[in-house]
C-alpha cells in the first residue's frame, strides 16, 4: 500500500492513542474472548438463564469484530 497522506483522512487524536495501545495486545485475545462468551452462554443456557444466556452470547461478534480492527492496525497501521 503506498503511503498517500491526505489530511482530509487523518485520524484523531484519540483514534491514534487507541490505536497504539489495542496494536499491542496478541489478536488470539479477541478470539478466545468470543469462544469463551459463547462458552459461558451455553453455561447459562443449560442452568436456565436464558435472558442472561443470549446476552453474554451476542458478545462473540463484538469480540470477534474488535479482533479483525486489531489485526487490520496491525496490518495497515495508522496515520
């Protein structure tokens, strides 16, 4: 990827903190992170919670979201 500048697109100060924070953390987290909401929720589900089971089991996507966004800075880094 070349390495236009284009300040119309430059990012935040707080996108760039963030950024440079998140890109130290091992991308496996957020995958664990994912397997083990849906762990939890299948817990949940089988002692009879079940409002509470559907709500930590709409986690996963979140976690696995955040770890996609963690890789791509990792990958593509920031301005």
């Amino acid at each position: 990827m070349e390495n236009d500048f284009n300040p119309e697109h430059k990012e935040g100060k707080v996108a760039t903190a963030i950024e440079e924070q998140t890109a130290k953390l091992p991308s496996d987290i957020f995958l664990w992170a994912a397997l083990g909401s849906m762990g939890v929720s299948l817990a949940l589900k089988l002692t009879d919670h079940k409002h509470t089971a559907l709500f930590v089991g709409q986690w996963a996507a979140p976690f696995l979201l955040l770890g996609l966004y963690n890789k791509l800075v990792k990958l593509e880094g920031h301005d």
